[in-house]
C-alpha cells in the first residue's frame, strides 16, 4: 500500500534562532573546529592512514558538499607533518649515460630551487624536443651532420665552424 504524502506546516520547515542568545557577533570570531562532529569513525580511520609508515596509498574521503570534509583533511595531514621530520629536496638530471633514465639527486630541504634557478641559464633558449623520437641516420650521413644533430638533442650546440666560438663555450669536448 502507498500512502499519499502529507503537506508540512511552514513552522515545521523553519526554527527561528535568537541572535542575541549566541557568544559572538559574526562567525569569524569562532575558532575552526579540531574534528568534525558526529564523525569519530572517519576521524579515527584518517589517524590510522596518516600512521601507515608506507609509501603509494591514498586516503578516499567521502562527506556532503559543505561539510568541511576537506578543510579538516588539510588541517589534520597540516599538524601531522608538521610533526614529521621535514623531507630532502628531489631532483631528477639528465643521465648522459642512459637519456632514457635520468639520475635522481636528494638534496637537502629547499635546496632545490636553487638548483633549478643555478641550471636554467645553462639551458640554450630555443632547444627542441628531438631527443624523445631515436635518431636513425642514414649509412651515408656524415660525421658533422651526425654531431650537430646530437648537440641539438643534448642541448649542446657545437661551433666548429667558428673555432673561436667553439673553444669560448667549451662544449665541443663533450660531443
């Protein structure tokens, strides 16, 4: 059997809140709640998360839009790596060796951004992506075109047309 719905009562859909019975005068006075209420579970399931000594897991967390789901995610994984040593820098250079495999350098907190501000002045202005693609050279490719080639794909640019300017950038004894 369905049963029909009722209509509701205006004075069921509203409850009217005297201001003057709240401790403040605008919300931004109110301090940002530590948990979230009515959600110990959730709380204590991202404690144990946050505890997992573990690299490569994730943490899915699920509420209404609204809820303040994420703030509190923030703020908590905020004072839990706070509390965490603070972890190295990591920075990936190019291997000369094997280019598919560049070499992972850790270097201590914050170091980084020097390291790539020290670099970038190194890198040449207009330097193209050829190196992603083999290079196949045909068998009758000479020597010359062979180097030129290659400096273009390492970054490298080689002037043994200008022996003067080769000899000033001293990038032709990498090649």
């Amino acid at each position: 059997m369905q049963q029909t719905p009722h209509a509701l009562p205006s004075a069921a859909l509203y409850q009217r809140c005297d201001p003057d019975s709240l401790d403040f005068d605008s919300t931004e006075e109110l301090e940002p709640l530590k948990e979230i209420p009515g959600q110990q579970r959730a709380i204590e399931a991202l404690r144990f998360a946050a505890g997992i000594d573990i690299d490569g897991h994730n943490v899915f967390v699920l509420g209404e839009t609204g809820s303040g789901r994420h703030d509190f995610v923030q703020q908590f994984l905020g004072t839990e790596a706070a509390a965490q040593e603070v972890p190295h820098d990591w920075v990936y250079v190019y291997n000369f060796d094997d280019p598919r495999r560049p070499r992972a350098l850790a270097l201590p907190p914050g170091r980084a951004v020097n390291v790539r501000a020290d670099v970038r002045p190194l890198r040449p202005a207009g330097r193209r992506r050829r190196c992603l693609r083999p290079l196949h050279l045909p068998p009758d490719t000479d020597q010359r075109s062979h180097q030129r080639r290659r400096a273009a794909c390492t970054g490298l640019r080689c002037h043994r047309d200008r022996p003067a300017r080769c000899q000033r950038s001293g990038l032709c004894a990498a090649l």
